[in-house]
C-alpha cells in the first residue's frame, strides 16, 4: 500500500508538470482559453492522492484544533461545523487539479493561512468609521463588520423600517435562534465547495437579514466589510438574507483593508428568496493590494422572483467571486452581472453556477474585464438545465478589454442542458481597444489618454448599468473613473 | 499668408510609396475637389493629413495656418483647426453622441486655452445645428453613429464640422453611399459651413457631389500626386472622358 502511494504521488506529481507545460503551450498559443473541460471530478470533495499537506492546510488544521470549541452556535451546528471542516481535511485547499478551481489555484495561492483575526481595537474603530467611502454621499443604511465582527456602535441599526429585521450572525447563533441554525443547516447550492466548506466551518459572525412578505424596502442596506490591520490575519464572515414573498431590498456589500498586508478573506452570503420577491445585489471588491478574498454567494430563489446582482471587482491581489444561484420556481429572472478592472498582477476570478432546476426562468450574465499590466481575469459560467426545465432561457457573456500585451483573460463558458426545449447561448470575446475607434476620437480633438478612458468607460458602464439604484450606479461609475485616472 | 501648404508630400504603407509628392496650396476661403480614380491615394491623403497610424512620412511637410502639422498628435491637428470628416464613420457603442460632441469641443477649447462651454450654451448650438440638417434631438441620446443609416452617420459627421468650426475641412468621399436627397442635405450643410476664412477640401471619386458643392479649384489625383489643376469646369470633362488618360499620363 505504501508503494502504491508513492506511485501515485509520483503520477500526481506527473500530471502536474503536464499541466504547467500544457499552460505554457496554451498561453503562446493566445491570450484566450475556451475550451471544454478535461476534466470534472464527479465530487471535488473526493479524496486527493497527493499525500503532503501544504502548510497553509496544517495551519488551518491547527487553527481548528485550537478555536473550535469557541465557535458560536448550539450543537446540531458544531456538528455541521465539524463536517464541513472534514470535507476541507478530506479534499484540502482546492488546487489547478480540481476544474472549479482550475485558473484559480487556491493551494498555490495560499502559501500560508494566517490566525483568525482580533475584534478591532480603538485605531481599528476609527478605520472602519471611515471605510465604505465608496458609497459617500449616497442614502443606504450602514451596517459596519471589521475584522469579522459586526460593530453596532458604528452601524445603523435604529428606526429599522416596520418588516425589517437586520442583525448580528455571532448573536443569532449564542441565541440558538432556530431560523438562522436551520437556515445554516440546510443544503447549499454551494455544498460541494470546499472554500465554502471552510466558511461553514469557521464563521463567526456576519449579517442576519429579514425582510417580511410584501414588504419594499426603499433605502439601500449597505453592508461595509472592512479589515483593519494591524498584522495580517484571516477573516470568516457568512451573512444570509432572506426575502419573503412579494417583497424588496436593495443590499449593496463593500469589502475593503490596508495595502501592503497580506490579509485573507473568506466570506459568504446566502440568499433565499421567496415568490415574487425581488432583489437588488451588488458587491464592490476593493481590498488591499496584498489581500487574498475568496467569496461565496448563494441564492435559492422561488417563483417569479427579480434578482439583479453586479460584482464589481478592484481591489485585492487574489480574488474569487464565486456564485451558485438555483432556481426552484417558475417565471424567475436572473442578471448576474459582472465589472472587473484590474493592474499590475492582479488576479480576479469570477465563477458562476446558474441552476435551472426548474423551467421557465431566465438567467442573464454579462461580464466585463478590463486588464492592464500582468493581471489575470478568470471568467467560469456554467448553467444547468435540469431534464424538466423547458423553456429555460439562459444567456451569457463575457467580454475583455486587454490594455497591455502582457494581461491575461481566461474564459469558460459551460452549457449543461438536459431538456430538448431551451434557448441557450454563450459568447466570449478578448482583445485590445480598436485602434480606428481610438483615431475617430484623437480625430475630433480628444487627447488619447482621454479617449481611452471614454471607450474603457463605456465598456463596463454596460455592466455597471444594470444598476436601478441611481445614486450606487453613480458611485460605481465614479469608483471606475477613479481607476482609469489612476492608469499610467 | 496661405492656409495650408503641402510640399513634395511622400508617405508609405509597409514599405509601399503611395504619396510621391504632393504639392497644394489652399487659401482661406476656397473651396479645393480633390478626384482620382480608386486607389490613386487621395483618402491616404486625408489620412496622412490627420495623422492616422499606419503611414509612414518619407518627405515633405505639411502646415496649416503656419503650424507643422506632421510633428503633432491628431487630437492636436483637430485643435489647430483641422477637420477629417471620415468616409466611414466609426460607431462607438456605449458612448452616447452628446457626451461625444460636449467632450470633443471642450477639448479643442481647452487646449486652445479657451473656457469649457455651460451646458445650455453647448445644448443650444447643439440642437440650432441638429436643427439645420434634419436631425432628430433623439438620434444624439444614442451611442455615437450606433445604427445610424449611412446618411444620418454622414450628416453627423457635418454636424460635428458645424460644432467644431475648423480652419480646415477635409471630406472624404462624403457622398459615398448616399442617395441623392441624403446627399443634398449633407452638400446644404457644408455649404453653410462655406466662409472667407475657411478651407475646404472635397476628395470624390465622382463629380455628382460636385453639383451641390462647387469647387474653386479642382485637382486631378493619380498615382500619389496631383497630375492637373484646373477649374470647376475639370469636373465636368473628367465625368465625360473618365480617368484612363492620367492613369496612362501617370505610369508613362
């Protein structure tokens, strides 16, 4: 048996040089790579040959050992805890081997896994009064997590609109309130994740949000999640919004920290939404350059529900976006929308899973890169049409605007249909700004620097402009003007 | 002082000499029809004029209103007072045409130092010039030339030479691809552009659009230069006797 497994570590360790080799060949041959998947484990929580644990894995280990008996929450969760802890242990850090994971190598990305982070302290009270900036000036009810922990001091949790209930997860849970410990014990769109398995493991607190049957929530809840420092450390927040039926709500998350600290996020949002419900989501990544952000949106949505959801990525050095979204009634539409703008080494990943479990929904994806430098966009849509989903209509795009010969854009659409009468559709595109459109501006007196920046604009605003909000739209529109400025 | 002077102007693409030495003189006020047969190099020299990338300059120069344009930007060359109005217009989608129109000549105003325009002063000019050549306020909501038709793409391009108010006005092939009553209409509004102070130059292959805009002077173009000038009445024998002697009178 011990032969057996230095063979297969020896043919893992093959498979590996294979696969840089093949990346190699793949990038001289073009910027862009859309091909079939080669590989899809049945369940990428299946048992990895690789023997040797990274040291990432063995801190993470460590640290569960150690905090695992302070983890908030009664005991049916602690053993869902453990569970999904096993399944982290069982697969370890999702590597190039696992297909979900492919251009997002968490193993290599994470040389180390850093100590669950401290509450904030007095400075760090003082940064996190001052972050979520980027929505200044617009009407939206503040809701501030730093450093994993929900601080009500410098939240607005007064005068909650009659049918709102916003609170903390860390309480929810010391309380045994059974809504949330059920809501956490259910199945997940996001199960077989192994990010999100760590998440379930290790969350300690994060946003609790309920909005009643019909009622419509006008004012934006802005949940502003930020990292203060001092030392670098690791971040686990899960948040759950739920929408009873008929009703409304705008949520919009901003996570951000310092550059130049090496910090880890791992954050999660599920969201279940019942009949006719509609909802407004937008998420603005603007961590440090340094950070490492892993991030999980579920969404399990009833009949004829409206969800909007725009993921604007900017920030971090290492960033996943990832998306699971079900559709379990009738008549539900779906626009997951996406802006990405990245320089110097950045890396974003988007990956999206859009669950037609039920016919006669409509999913839309639209997502834009613009990729300076030596960064990296991923973009991975899957859409699934179950067997009995007819009249399925799903829709994705995925557009890159490359500003340098050097940046990377990677995209996967997958289409899995198993009914026989859907309207489905992918299109991917990668290229440099048209050098005719360029000289048509130059043309008529615009400087070239500014000419860009009107063509990179109106690039993203496609995506930026599926906001209804006006007030995030404008701000959103300004955070993207913000990087054009900031470009060489 | 004239407006613009081209000397011995040579320029290539890849290697491939397609200017071999043009000479041209415009004054203020006059109204120059460049014609030649396809592919004599007359739209390369609208090209070369307006500082595409692309060609090479292998000798000459080139100034307007006693500034070298060849040594300067396109955007620059627009702001000393040139204008290109494009055979074929470029469609910017996502940019909308009075966001186009409201940065282009602030630019140009900005780099000759003068103040950037209110918007009712930009809105005004805007719409009494839309006005003037029959286009719909509507059609400026829309992203720049984004399904237009080809006579509203070119009437836009007349638009922008009335907001932009050059010294020089360079139209290549303005009336390629238009019927005859789009073609009228583009003509009205380029002859209202018409004044003592401002340059034309009309590059046609055909002399129809030289009915509604009557040159001063025009240029026979062949093989990269100008093998005869003469006046409006040229026009005329070249749409009877066609082009053949001067590619012959060229390649000899």
């Amino acid at each position: 048996m011990a032969h057996l497994n230095v063979q297969l570590a020896n043919l893992s360790v093959r498979v590996d040089r294979i696969d840089a080799r093949l990346d190699r060949v793949e990038r001289r041959l073009g910027l862009i790579e859309a091909r079939a998947p080669d590989r899809i484990p049945d369940d990428q929580t299946m048992t990895r040959p690789t023997i040797a644990k990274t040291d990432a894995e063995q801190a993470i280990a460590a640290t569960w050992t150690d905090v695992k008996d302070r983890l908030p929450g009664p005991a049916p969760l602690a053993a869902r805890r453990e569970a999904a802890f096993r399944r982290f242990e069982a697969a370890g850090l999702p590597s190039r081997r696992v297909e979900e994971w492919k251009y997002t190598d968490l193993r290599a990305l994470m040389r180390d896994a850093k100590p669950l982070a401290q509450p904030p302290g007095e400075i760090g009270k003082v940064r996190a009064r001052a972050a979520g900036a980027v929505l200044a000036g617009v009407d939206v009810r503040r809701v501030v997590i730093a450093d994993g922990v929900l601080l009500k001091e410098l939240s607005d949790l007064d005068g909650l609109e009659p049918g709102l209930v916003v609170g903390s997860l860390a309480d929810a849970l010391t309380r045994g309130d059974s809504e949330v410990t059920s809501r956490l014990g259910a199945q997940s769109p996001a199960e077989k994740d192994v990010a999100f398995a760590l998440n379930t493991a290790f969350m300690g607190d994060g946003v609790v949000i309920r909005v009643s049957p019909g009622v419509k929530i006008a004012r934006p809840i802005h949940l502003v999640f930020c990292f203060t420092g001092p030392v670098p450390a690791t971040v686990f927040t899960r948040s759950l919004l739920s929408v009873g039926a008929g009703a409304a709500v705008t949520l919009v998350e901003s996570h951000e920290g310092p550059d130049g600290l090496d910090y880890q996020v791992n954050t999660a949002l599920e969201i279940v939404a019942a009949d006719g419900a509609e909802i407004d989501h937008v998420k603005i990544g603007l961590e440090g350059g340094s950070a490492l952000h892993v991030s999980t949106l579920t969404a399990a949505l009833g009949r004829h529900v409206q969800m909007r959801d725009l993921t604007v990525a900017l920030g971090g050095a290492a960033v996943r976006n990832q998306a699971f979204v079900r559709c379990d009634g009738t008549g539900t539409t779906v626009g997951l929308h996406g802006a990405t703008m990245l320089r110097g080494r950045q890396h974003a990943d988007a990956t999206l899973v859009v669950d037609h479990a039920i016919g006669g929904c409509v999913s839309r994806e639209i997502f834009k890169g613009v990729l300076d430098g030596e960064s990296r966009s991923v973009f991975q849509g899957k859409t699934i049409v179950r067997p009995d989903a007819q009249k399925t209509d799903g829709k994705m795009a995925s557009h890159a605007l490359l500003l340098s010969e050097t940046a990377e854009a990677d995209h996967k659409p997958e289409l899995e249909i198993f009914a026989d009468d859907v309207v489905c559709g992918h299109g991917a595109t990668a290229g440099a700004l048209d050098d005719d459109l360029l000289f048509y501006l130059m043309a008529r007196g615009i400087p070239k620097k500014e000419a860009e920046t009107l063509l990179i604009q109106s690039f993203v605003g496609e995506a930026i402009d599926t906001v209804t909000n006006e007030g995030i739209r404008d701000a959103l529109t300004a955070a993207a003007t913000r990087w054009l400025e900031a470009r060489e | 002082m004239s407006l613009l002077e081209i000397k011995n102007l040579q320029a290539s693409v890849e290697d491939r000499q397609i200017l071999r030495g043009v000479d041209l003189v415009v004054n203020p006020g006059e109204v120059h029809a460049i014609m030649g047969p396809n592919g004599s190099g007359k739209s390369t020299l609208a090209h070369v004029l307006s500082g595409k990338d692309g060609y090479e300059v292998t000798g000459g120069s080139v100034t307007l209103d006693g500034i070298d344009l060849l040594s300067i930007e396109p955007d620059e060359r627009a702001a000393a007072g040139l204008f290109l109005a494009f055979q074929y217009p470029m469609e910017i989608p996502g940019v909308a045409t009075m966001t186009f129109l409201r940065t282009a000549m602030n630019a140009q105003r900005k780099k000759r130092g003068e103040p950037e325009l209110s918007t009712p002063e930009f809105m005004k000019r805007v719409r009494e010039e839309a006005k003037n050549l029959s286009i719909d306020p509507e059609m400026l909501k829309r992203p720049v030339n984004v399904g237009f038709s080809g006579g509203e793409k070119k009437r836009n391009e007349v638009l922008q030479m009335a907001l932009l108010q050059p010294k020089l006005a360079v139209l290549d092939e303005t009336d390629s691809g238009l019927d005859i009553d789009a073609l009228k209409i583009a003509a009205e509004g380029v002859n209202r552009l018409r004044s003592p102070e401002r340059g034309m130059i009309v590059i046609t292959h055909y002399q129809r659009l030289l009915e509604h805009i009557v040159p001063d002077i025009v240029h026979v173009f062949s093989r990269g230069r100008i093998v005869r000038t003469g006046g409006k009445e040229l026009a005329l024998e070249l749409e009877a006797k066609g082009y053949a002697d001067y590619e012959q009178e060229a390649a000899a």
